[in-house]
C-alpha cells in the first residue's frame, strides 16, 4: 500500500513514522519547502545549525517525550533548569523558583496567594468549553484580581499575544497554565526544560533516516498542483509536473493551501461566517560573543519595546551546541494586518535593535556576530471568544482522503506535543483501516 502525506511539517513526518513503524505501508511525505518541519525547522547561523524559531521542551510534554525515546533520541533530551523574569520600571525581576516566587516584589503576600489560587485553579480545570465564553483578562481579574493581572498575567500575555491579548478567551492561558506552569520539578522546586542535542534539526534528521530505513521517503521542494479521485480507487497527486496513484493520502497543510489544490469531491468544510484570525510572528535573532539575558524567558511589563518577549536561548542549551556563541530570540507577535509585515529585514534589525538597547543599556553592537529576521504569517489561530464555534468542520466523504493538521486544535496550544497527541489519537483509527485494506488485498 502506497500513502502520501502532503505536507512535511512536525505533523506529517510524526505521522509517517508512525504509519512506517506499524503498517507494511509505504509512506511519500510531499513538502514543498527546501527543509522539513514546518515551523520547527531550522537554520544555519553560519558556525552552527539551530532551530529558525524558539523551542523547548517541558516535563509536561509527555507524548512528545515518549515519541522521541521510540525514535532512538531519549538518551538525546538534556534537562536544565530554566530561568523565567519579569521587566517592569527599568528593572528584572526573577521568578524562577518558589523562593523568588515569594519574594516577588510586585505582589504583596495577598496578591501572591491569588496568584498561586489563580494557577492552581487552572492546572485543575478540565472544562475548557465554559473558558472559552469569557474573555481572558476578566477570567484572571475574577480569580486573581486586578493588580495581579497587571504585574503578572498582562506582561505574560504581551509577550506570547502583543495587542491581540486584547481578543483571545480565558482558554488560551488555560492551556499555558496547564503545560508551563508543571515546568517545576516537584522535588526542587525549581523550573526546569529541555532541549534535543542538535536541535530539532536531530530529529528530523532521525525521522528521515527511519522512513528511508522503511523503504519510504521525504521529497523537498515538491509542489503538490492538484488532488483528485482515481475512478479505479485511491486518490492521484500530481506535483512537480508528474502524478503519482496513492492508495490513500492525508493532508497535513494548513486548509486555505488543501482547497487550492484539491478536488471538491474529496472534502467538505462547514465554514462560520466570522474569519479566523491568525497571529504571526517576525523575529530578530541575535548571534553574539556575550550573553545577552539570563533568563530563558522575559516577559515584559511595559509597551516601550518594539518585540513582546526576549528568549534567552543559550540560557538554557549549552554553548557546545552554538559553538560558543550566544543565540537570543526577539520576538514580536503581530495579527495579519501589522504595519511590520511591510518592513525590510534591515529596518526591522535597526529598530528591534533599538529595543535590546532600551532594555540593557550596556549592550554593544559590537558583540553582534550576526543577527538574522524570521517571519511566520501564521503561527496559530487566534483563540478568540466561542473559538470552536467558528473553527471549519471538514469532512472527508472518500474513503482514501483525509484530513489533518492543527486547525483542528481548539482546546489547546499549537505547540509540538499536541502535535503528537492528534497524530496518536489519529493513528486509533487509521492503522485500522490500513491493516483491512492490506488484509483484503491479501484475501483478494
């Protein structure tokens, strides 16, 4: 049996593995970049290569954690406790453990119980459909009050959301507390993440290796043009000017990209009246001789910035794997109309540049080794009030063509241990359906 996975992000190549791994199938996954990945690809820095985009991993990400281990990388995963502060009035503040949680000083003791009521709260709530009917800011107000949003969540939010936080429901925090508020070992208290040796450049390196093992394979920079039903079974994919006949394929792609090329027999999506709104994300990446923050993450208190959050990423991977450099991500998230889209890369380098300079004073451009400006116009729909009523529903009438990717995920992050959730909870059904077709084909 010949499938075809269009789409060679985090999702369509877990989902290969997973088919090569279970099924004598055979697996072309079709991606039409020159990398694999997806958003978690990676790049080259010039004296290494490392992710295009910040990732980390936290306890929490167990599906994630168990995958790795399958393909051979566990013994990869490096552990390190991970610092996480807050910048308000010129000044850093660290809250990286229980202690320094305690001596926060923008919270007096009440505000600090509501806090951690507020966490706790949401570490245990499960009915994420009540959260989406209320509006993120009055959630944490209701729970933590008013001044606990100000100095705590609200920074938060600017640096994942920017202005957009203004839009988003009570679910979108939800699932932040509930996978990165666990970070904290139980033991020491103490945050604690975790990186792949080599970056997710390793595991797609491992994932290739293993569908080529499988007598599968990756095509890069393969176009798909067109979709459609084969009168005598399976499903055609033509791309790079050819077609090939697959007894079944999946869609992995973002929707708007599937209803380009596909036939319209083969899907049908019930679609809300109100668009779905993405956020996008443009990043400076600053490669330097110094360090440049301490801490993993920065979240930020006031709107004197022009990027919503600093990445420390050399806080967390050791320099070995940055030959000795120091990688910094600033990110800057932004919906599909932000005036920054227009921007060149040089303009957005001198102006972010500007916002390292306001917030660390000491810093010297002459400690740039290089500085590199990533954009992603869709990095995840916004979670807006009632969300899941708005989410396309797709059907797939024909039994050889499916549908999956993260539009479907509506009760949490996109990050990329959901991603291996939703291919596993997928893979319940599929690895049926693939073993009947191959047992009658025997029969037959």
């Amino acid at each position: 049996m010949k499938i075809a996975i269009v789409g060679g992000g985090l999702m369509g190549l877990v989902l290969a593995q997973r088919i090569t791994a279970s099924t004598k199938a055979t697996v072309k996954v079709i991606e039409q970049d020159a990398l694999p990945g997806g958003l978690s690809t990676y790049h080259n820095y010039g004296d290494f290569t490392w992710d295009k985009y910040y990732h980390a991993i936290t306890p929490t990400d167990t599906d994630l954690i168990d995958f790795l281990g399958e393909i051979g990388l566990g013994d990869q995963i490096q552990w390190r406790r991970s610092l996480t502060g807050f910048y308000e009035n010129k000044k850093f503040h660290s809250v990286s453990s229980s202690f320094e949680f305690l001596l926060f000083p923008l919270l007096g003791p009440i505000d600090k119980m509501r806090l951690a009521y507020t966490i706790l709260k949401g570490s245990r709530t499960d009915d994420w459909k009540s959260l989406e009917k209320i509006h993120v800011t009055d959630w944490l107000i209701k729970l933590g009050g008013k001044k606990t949003y100000d100095k705590f969540w609200a920074p938060m939010l600017h640096a994942k959301l920017g202005e957009n936080h203004k839009k988003v429901s009570a679910v979108f925090i939800w699932t932040y507390i509930k996978r990165l508020f666990k970070a904290r070992s139980s033991a020491a208290k103490k945050e604690h993440m975790a990186y792949v040796n080599g970056g997710y450049k390793t595991i797609f390196d491992r994932l290739d290796e293993k569908l080529k093992q499988a007598g599968s394979n990756l095509l890069l920079n393969s176009q798909v043009e067109n979709i459609s039903v084969n009168p005598e079974g399976g499903i055609n994919v033509s791309y790079n000017g050819t077609t090939e006949h697959f007894d079944k394929v999946v869609f992995t792609s973002p929707l708007n990209v599937m209803e380009k090329v596909t036939s319209p027999e083969l899907y049908d999506i019930s679609k809300s009246s109100k668009p779905i709104d993405y956020l996008g994300a443009i990043c400076l990446i600053l490669i330097t001789k110094k360090p440049i923050t301490p801490f993993y993450v920065l979240n930020i208190g006031d709107n004197d910035t022009p990027f919503t959050g600093v990445i420390g990423m050399s806080s967390l991977v050791d320099l070995e794997e940055t030959a000795n450099q120091h990688i910094t991500y600033f990110p800057k998230y932004i919906s599909h109309d932000g005036e920054l889209w227009s921007k060149t890369d040089e303009e957005i380098t001198a102006t972010f540049l500007e916002g390292v300079k306001y917030l660390y004073p000491d810093f010297d451009e002459a400690d740039i080794i290089s500085s590199h400006v990533h954009r992603a116009f869709k990095v995840q729909p916004m979670q807006v009030l009632n969300y899941s009523e708005i989410v396309p529903k797709v059907k797939t009438p024909h039994p050889d063509f499916y549908v999956l990717n993260t539009s479907q995920f509506v009760s949490e992050s996109v990050n990329n241990n959901s991603v291996v959730t939703h291919v596993d909870k997928f893979m319940k059904s599929f690895e049926k359906e693939i073993k009947s077709s191959l047992d009658k084909n025997v029969v037959g």
